[in-house]
C-alpha cells in the first residue's frame, strides 16, 4: 500500500517563517514537519511514497531526495499550479492506481495510528475514509458527523461558529480506494471536502470516519507553531527526538556543548553543536537549532531558534521565533508572539515588542523599539472583522497608519483603475481617518468617488449603481463616540462576503502592497448629484401611492446623523407634515450613549402623541436603523417592530417569500401563513440576510434590530427605503400602528447568555448535537432543536466573545422556560461550568 504526502501549501499565515522555505520544512524540534510525517508512515510501513510539491519544489526534493536515508522509496509529483487537495492527488494518479492508498499532510505534526484506520478502512468497506478529531476551536477545519458506525452523515468546510455543530473535524488523513481519483477533474484545481465528497455523499457513497485517539495539531498559525514545539517536549506527540536526555526533560544532540554555569529548566531542547556559555538562562519549551550560540547571560523561555543563529550577552527572548542565519546582538529584547525571519540582525539594546513580524534579510539598527508590526496583526483580535467591519478605539486601535494598510489591502484584491466610493459619518475622527483611506486608494491606482459626509444607505446605493466595484465607509460604533467602524462594501454595495474579508485579511498580514507607478496614481472626485439621484430612485421604487391624500403627519428624529442631509429631499416630494428634530449634524457628538438614546426616545413618544403624529421614527446617525412609536406613542420594540412591518407587507402583496434570520419569533411564520406569503430562513449575519434578499420573489427582509430591507430598491439594510416604504403601507390600510400591532399574537420567547471558554465552544455544539437526538435538528445557523408540540430552543456560539446565545419559544411561557432551562444546563455542562 502507498501514501500520498502533500506538501505544495506556500503557508502564508506562518510567514515570514515561510517567506522563503516551504511550510513542510518547518523544524519542529529541530527536524521538519514533514521528516516527521515520513517516519510516522514508515513506522507503520507505508515506505513506498508519494510526495506532491509545488510552492518551491526544489527546496523539497533536495532536502529529502529519493528517501533512502529515511529507508523510505519517495517519488515526486509537481503541480506546475496549485492543484487544491484532490487535484495534486489526482497529479499522481499514475503512481495509485493499483490498490488502495493512504493520503496525509506534510505539514502537521501527528501521530495518530494509521494502521488502525486502515484496518478501520478495511472492515468497513469504505470507498473513502476520513481521519477525524476532536479539537477546541473548529473554526479552521471541516466539521464532521457520523453515526454509529462510523458513516459520514454530514460535513461543511471551514464554518462560522454559527454553522458549528461538533468538534470533531477532519484531520486531512484519508485512506481512499483507487476508483475515487476517476471522480476528480485532471488538470483542474479541486478539493476532497469542497468539492468531491459532498458529490460522493449525495450520491450515497460509502465514506466512512475515523475518530483518532491520538494526537494531530494542524500546524497553521504562529500560535500552533510553539505549541507544536512544546507538546513535542512535553510527549504529548510520539516523535523520533534525536538526542540524549542530560537530565529529566532536557534533551542534547550531538556535539552541543553546555557550560555547567549554564541554568537549564526543562523541557527543553538543543541542537547539535549549539552552544550554551556561562551564564545563560534556558527556561521551559525553548528550541535551540544546530550551531546556535548562546552567549552569557543571555534569557530564552519557550523560543524557538532555528540553525546558526547568535543570541549575544544579556538578550532576552520569550515565547519569540527567530529564522536561521539571525543574529540578535548584546541586549536586545525580543517579546511575546514575535517573529524573526531568516538571516536578520537585531542590533545591540533592540527592542521588538510583542506580535511583531520581521521578514528575512532585515536589520533592526541599535537602541530601535519597533513597537508597531512590521507585518500588521490583529491587535489581539481573534479575526480582523467583527459583526460591524473593523472596529476599534480611535487613535489607539484605529489609527491613520491602519487605515492606510487596510485601504492598501483592499486596493491590492482589486484591478488598477477601478473606482471605490467612499464616505463618512458626521464625526471628525471619521473624517480624519478617511483622507488616510483615501490616500492609499489613489496610491494603489484606485480612482475614488468621495461622497464626503452622507447615510450609508446612499453610500451602498452609488457603489451598486455606478461602475464602482466597492465601497469604504467610516461611522462611529453605535453607543460608543471613542470607537469607529470601517465597513468595506462589494460591488452591490453590500458588506464583503466572509471569504473576502479573509481575502483581504491575508493581503493585509503579508503586507503585500501593490503601489501605482507615478503615472498610475489615481482620480479623486466628487459626485455632485449623490444625494439627489438616491431620493429620486427610491421614490421612483416604492410604492408612495395614497400618501399625499391622507394629510398624514409623522414625527421624524435624525439623531444627529447624516439621515439629515436626504430626509429633506425626499419628504418634500412625498406630500405628508413632518416635525424634524435633532435635524442637524453634529461633528462632536456623532453616536450617542443608551442613556441619550433612552431620553431621546421618550422625547419621540411625546412628541408623536402631542401632535397627534400617524406614528415616529428615529434613525440611527448614518441612517440605516430605525426604531418605531406608535400614533398613542407607545415606543415598539424592535423585534414587535419586524412584526408589524412584516403583516403590512404580507397583507398588502399576499404571495412572495420574505427573509428573517432564525432567531426571530415563528409567530413571523404565523403572520406570513396567514397572508399566503412564505419565509425562508437564514443565518444571523448580515451577509446571509443580503444574500437572501437577492433571491426571487423576495417581498421583505428584517433582522429583527430596526434593520429592513426593501428588495424592489436595494438589497441592504436602509433605514431611510423603509421609512418611505412605512408610509406607503400605513397610508393605503388607514390603519394605525397600534391597531396593527394589536392583531398580532405575542411571543413567548426567551433569551440567555452562557459564558463559554473559547476552548469549550465545538464541544459544547456536539453536547447539544448528541442531546439532541431524536428531535428535529436545524442547523442553518447554531443548532436549533424543535419539540413535538412546536417549541424549539436555539444553541448559537458568538462569533467575537467567549459566550454562547441561547433562544427559546413555545405556546405559553412556563413552557419555554423549561425549554430554555433544559438546553442552558446542556450548554453550562458542556462549557465546564
């Protein structure tokens, strides 16, 4: 039987360690990945080998040959392009057609028993089977199901926490039958979990999991890399480590020489040659390479050092990696999570702060604190965009310098010449921080259309109907004027997709920038009819017939924000009396805090029953939200908001589907049966509610948080289009809000919290997934379980805190108490609580 190893991935989240070797190469106690991988298959007699390559190659076949020093026989398959999983398998086809064969990464550190699963294989009769295990944090694998017998039932690719439901995830270790490689294209990039098994499993095929006991770490991150390390010296992985155990959990190789002055706290390990002086410090899980020097008094705790670096007298180095041919000179201070790319220097009394990435060939000149990234990171962050683009404390978390890298990024996934519109809210930090968007847009050859200060609805609205093929916005985080946002849009206008954020996330930590030669920098200009051609579309969109007949009067309150700038456009064309407050913009105050909002509201109310208004509506400062009070002025919550709107467009067109996210009431489900209209279902996020929105036939969307979306104008959320499209619905029922909302029957449905360590979350989604058995099971976004009298309880992990959302409905309160009761000690279980 052969394996198949594939080693073509560039491994760009571990640059600069990968700017110049491939990821397989990487040392993991001072041998790589990949040597690791090859004893692992020779232990369990796999020598015959397959080894697929294609980001430098040649490094590859040079370091490991034809295999006879490993007493293993290696061949060797090149993609002249990445070829994706199945693809470069499919490259070696020649070599694998005459009997099963096994297929594993060269680039993660396991020891999981192949012989086992192959028996496993075997006896089961699997046309596939796929080596599964149990991790933490699923985000980054393919989460897999399978029943008792181990067959696959279900499987989704690199899911949002609300898709998660397991932690068990695929290790990419497969033992196939040879006919699976007549299901893969030749010549065509293709991959085993995206592309052909969900094709096998609709099929019917028999693929088969294998649930590992022993240990597998997907070496992909920095974080993963050190943690690789130490699991190595702490024997939680079975490795071949080629020393000698001076003392318990301190390893030598050959020819390091250690002073005996020297203070070594294992586990730890050191290369062959290396040398320890007098003096210097080796605390736990630190990694020397071979010919390392380590002059006296020199302090290492868990760094990793690959070969022929010098660590001068008195430097420090924690939890660091630093690339071979470095050297770090008399007391210099390299911190936490930083790294150091080959052949670097890092001058006397230096100081690299934590995170900071240093790729190869650089030097850091004497006394320099580099306390900003070279190579950008997250500041912490465990992805770059949050429920709200990128957001942070202004001047602190978002700075010009970040704006600028940000804008670069975007710039670089686009072509030169193309046109991005961008605006702002009122505030001055946004505006500040947008000339710096700006600015970095014309330098990678983007021409800007600049509406200045305007509603991001109007922003969205130009970027999808002009020639712009996206969008940058900057707002203040709603309750929080020390905060900014900046939303990146498509070419719809809508919020960038999650694999396009990944996109540019991955630009912006390489740093890669393309800039414009001289006579490439871009256009600035400035729309002058921006405003104007929205109101006159959206006018032209909805439905306003029988507004002007009914004298109608509303109060409207802008909060301070931009709305202020198109309400009266395109209220003095529609024909109602409207009393405006907070109509002006206000630079210094732009958001406000929940105590304002609260008193601004209540103000609203009164206003609206002392004018004896049809109803009021108060936008959010950039025009997007709106909240409700009714003619009694009475204010309606936002999920009893979603409701009414949604009866007055039901009862109106009485056919097409409308989109709500699953956390919203079923009693939405009720309303549309009742008026013959359908509801499909979609997950939290905005960009699922986008992308439904697009479908056919889609007659409404709401996200249940004073967000609307109007389809026959616009596929986004639009606080001012669902104003607009209010007031054509009240007008032609002539009836009042309160009387609507009256005929609509209340929901009994909870809401809680539970804090959830981020370690605990894939396995708090199987907990629930296995206590779930035997009931309906919707997994559209979380894990949503539905009784046999119709109440259900919804198990959903948030995607930015260590907590996990928890709804429940039922006919009557008592009853979904006991549903939310039930499934909260389920989840507090799971989480170790």
């Amino acid at each position: 039987m052969k394996a198949v190893v594939m080693a073509g991935g560039e491994g760009t989240r571990l640059r600069p360690m990968t700017a110049n070797q491939p990821k397989p190469l990487l040392p993991v106690i001072n041998r790589p990945i990949m040597e690791h991988v090859l004893r692992l298959l020779r232990r369990h007699g796999l020598t015959e080998t397959v080894v697929t390559v294609q980001f430098l190659a040649a490094l590859i076949r040079t370091y490991f040959g034809d295999g006879d020093e490993l007493g293993m026989n290696l061949h060797y398959a090149t993609e002249e392009m990445p070829l994706g999983t199945a693809g470069s398998v499919k490259n070696a086809a020649d070599k694998l057609r005459d009997d099963r064969f096994l297929v594993i990464s060269g680039d993660a550190l396991t020891d999981i028993d192949l012989t086992d699963m192959i028996r496993f294989h075997r006896e089961s009769g699997a046309l596939v089977t796929i080596g599964l295990k149990r991790v933490p944090n699923p985000l980054e694998f393919g989460i897999v199901i399978v029943d008792e017998q181990g067959r696959v039932q279900r499987f989704l690719e690199k899911p949002t926490w609300g898709q998660v439901f397991s932690d068990t995830v695929n290790t990419g270790i497969y033992v196939m039958e040879p006919e699976v490689l007549d299901e893969v294209a030749t010549g065509e990039a293709v991959d085993w979990s995206s592309d052909v098994f969900p094709r096998l499993l609709e099929r019917g095929a028999p693929l088969y999991g294998y649930v590992a006991e022993g240990y597998w770490e997907d070496v992909g991150t920095h974080e993963s890399y050190l943690k690789a390390q130490s699991d190595a010296l702490s024997g939680r992985v079975k490795i071949d480590i080629d020393a000698f155990e001076m003392s318990p959990g301190v390893w030598r190789a050959e020819g390091a020489y250690v002073d005996d002055e020297a203070v070594l706290k294992g586990p730890l390990y050191i290369g062959d040659y290396a040398k320890v002086e007098a003096g210097a410090e080796l605390r736990e899980y630190t990694v020397l390479g071979s010919n390392v020097v380590v002059r006296e008094g020199a302090f290492l705790h868990r760094a990793v050092v690959h070969d022929n670096v010098y660590i001068g007298p008195s430097a420090n180095l924690r939890g660091c990696v630093i690339g071979k041919n470095t050297d770090v000179m008399t007391g210099a201070r390299i911190e936490e999570s930083a790294v150091v790319g080959d052949e670097c220097v890092i001058e006397a009394e230096a100081y690299v702060s934590s995170g900071v990435k240093i790729y190869p060939f650089k030097t850091v000149e004497a006394g320099a604190m580099v306390n900003t990234s070279v190579i950008w990171e997250s500041r912490g962050q465990r992805t770059l965009f949050g429920p709200r683009g990128v957001s942070g404390l202004v001047n602190v978390e978002i700075t010009p310098e970040l704006c600028v890298r940000l804008a670069s990024a975007y710039a670089t996934t686009l072509k030169k010449g193309a046109s991005v519109v961008t605006s702002r809210d009122s505030s001055r930090a946004a505006r500040a921080l947008k000339r710096a968007v700006i600015s970095a847009l014309n330098a990678g050859a983007i021409d800007v259309l600049d509406l200045e200060a305007a509603p991001l609805p109007v922003a969205r609205f130009h970027t999808a109907r002009t020639a712009a093929v996206g969008g940058i916005a900057l707002r203040t985080t709603a309750g929080d004027p020390q905060s900014v946002d900046i939303v990146f849009m498509d070419a719809d206008g809508a919020d960038l997709s999650p694999a396009d954020q990944r996109k540019l996330e991955r630009v912006s930590a390489r740093q890669e920038f393309r800039r414009a030669f001289p006579g490439e920098i871009a256009e600035l200009s400035f729309p002058a009819r921006a405003v104007d051609d929205y109101a006159q579309e959206l006018l032209r969109c909805v439905d306003m017939s029988g507004v002007r007949e009914t004298g109608m009067k509303v109060v409207v309150d802008c909060a301070g924000g931009t709305s202020s700038l198109v309400l009266p456009s395109l209220l003095g064309r529609v024909g109602v009396d409207v009393l405006t407050v907070n109509s002006r913009l206000d630079d210094a105050s732009p958001t406000e805090t929940l105590a304002e909002r609260r008193r601004d509201l209540q103000r609203l109310s009164e206003l609206v029953s002392s004018a004896r208004a049809a109803f009021g509506v108060r936008f959010d400062p950039v025009g997007e939200r709106i909240a409700l009070v009714d003619e009694k002025g009475q204010l309606i919550n936002d999920e009893r908001a979603l409701l009414v709107v949604l009866d007055l467009v039901a009862a109106e067109r009485c056919r097409g589907r409308v989109a709500l996210p699953v956390t919203t009431t079923r009693v939405a489900e009720q309303v549309c049966r009742f008026h013959g209209v359908q509801v499909v279902w979609t997950a939290t996020s905005v960009d699922a509610l986008t992308a439904a929105a697009r479908g056919d036939d889609m007659i409404f969307a709401g996200d249940g948080r004073g967000g609307f979306i109007v389809p026959e104008f616009g596929h986004t959320v639009d606080g001012l289009a669902a104003f607009l499209r209010l007031l054509g619905l009240v007008a032609r029922t002539r009836l009042s809000l309160s009387r609507i909302g009256a005929r609509i029957p209340e929901a009994k449905m909870l809401k809680r919290t539970v804090p959830t360590p981020w370690a605990a979350k894939g396995a708090v989604m199987r907990s629930v997934i296995e206590a779930a058995e035997g009931y309906f099971i919707d997994t559209t976004d979380g894990v949503r379980v539905v009784t046999e009298d119709g109440g259900w309880a919804l198990v959903l992990p948030d995607p930015s805190d260590a907590v996990t959302h928890l709804w429940a409905e039922s006919h009557d309160m008592d009853s979904a108490q006991s549903l939310m009761d039930h499934w909260a000690a389920v989840v507090e279980r799971a989480a170790g609580r």
